[in-house]
C-alpha cells in the first residue's frame, strides 16, 4: 500500500512514516500543504494524511483542492485540535476519517487500512488485465482460478502494472511509486523484481504477459503474442 503524510512536524512525520514502512507501506513524506497537494494530485496513493495546521497551504484547502481536483483517495486528517466543529469542517470538504495527536502509531495504522479495505470512489475492486485479477482491498491476486502468493513489494509492483496496462512504465517511475521518492538503492531492484514477478504470474502458466521494452522500461500486456 502507498500512503502520502502531509505534516510539517518532521520529527512526527518521520516517525510515523518508519512504522507505516514496518508495516509493508510506501510512505511519501511532504512536509508543505503546497507541496503535498502537489504530490497527491500527480502520484498514485491508496490513502492520504493530511495535518489540518499546514504552512503554505492549510489543510482544509488541500483537502479541498484534492476533492476538486477529482483526487477520491481515502482521506484521514490530522491534527492537535479535537474540537467538534474541526471534525465537521473535515468532514463536510470530503474527509474520510480523523485522528487527533497525539496518537498511536499501531492505531494510525489500523485506521489507514480501514481506509483503503473501504478504497476510493472512483478505483474499482478489483483490477483485471486479462485472466490476471488482483484486488487491492483483500491484498489477493489470481491467474484465471489460481491465487498467486505475492510478497508485499510484489504485490505493490503489480497493482501499478495493472493500473496502467499496456502502457511502458520506466524503472525511474517503478522507483518512484512503488519504491519510496528517496529510495537510496540502484534501479536494479526494480529488474530483480520484475524477475520475481514472473515467476509467479507468467512462467508457471506458460505464458509472457510481463515485457521488458528494451531501453524504456516494462509493459504489462492483455493478450500475450
């Protein structure tokens, strides 16, 4: 799962974003309400928290310019505040849950996963590229009637492949949405992974949906040649 924290308390962000990663997430941070709407506007997020006491741009009106943008990821808002009218306000601009600080990282973490079992309004269930099905609520993927086993990282790869099929995605995209922005490895993670990849949804079926496009990157196909 990818989850964007919008928060200028860096030592909060920080932390939290560390124990969301124990948990198998991708964390982005922004540390800017300008900057975070920046990012959940252009980068793919299963659930995004957003501090409602943001410099730049508060978090009301980045919560607003997500709803306007058409940005219908789950949205948990987070704040020191805890009075009624701040709830309200959340949640009348298109809020899907709120915590106040300071709060538990194992409870934050519980209620992001609610959030993405409930998803977006506009993301299916379930993503089907051919006779492979994947479903990010139930974390579970499928060749034809087969479930096939994915280890989080995997599952995250394919789940992005799905999202864009037939189209070439690079290994600098791959890094940047599926790994983490600041990811300090070398891209070869990402061939090293495909590698697993297809060994798991290709070769025990017979079949070659996963292509590499030499010199460009790798396209997940519907119907292999």
């Amino acid at each position: 799962m990818r989850c964007l924290i919008i928060e200028d308390e860096r030592p909060l962000a920080l932390a939290t974003a560390e124990a969301l990663r124990e948990h198998g997430w991708v964390v982005d941070l922004a540390h800017d309400g300008r900057t975070g709407l920046h990012q959940g506007l252009q980068g793919e997020y299963d659930v995004i928290v957003v501090d409602i006491m943001l410099p730049a741009l508060n978090g009301y009106d980045v919560l607003k310019h997500l709803r306007a943008g058409g940005v219908w990821t789950p949205i948990l808002m987070l704040t020191a505040k805890d009075g009624e009218y701040d709830q309200t306000d959340a949640f009348e601009l298109g809020a899907d849950d709120y915590v106040t600080k300071p709060f538990h990282t194992s409870v934050l973490a519980a209620r992001l996963a609610a959030l993405t079992r409930r998803g977006s309004k506009a993301r299916p269930t379930e993503l089907a590229v051919g006779d492979l099905r994947l479903n990010p609520a139930t974390h579970r993927a499928y060749r034809g009637e087969t479930e096939v086993k994915l280890t989080a990282r995997e599952f995250a790869l394919l789940q992005h492949f799905m999202r864009h099929p037939e189209e070439v995605v690079s290994k600098a995209t791959l890094l940047e949405e599926v790994w983490d922005s600041n990811y300090p490895g070398a891209d070869n993670v990402v061939e090293v992974y495909v590698g697993y990849l297809r060994k798991k949804i290709d070769i025990p079926f017979g079949v070659s949906t996963l292509e590499t496009v030499r010199g460009r990157g790798y396209r997940l196909v519907t119907r292999p040649e």
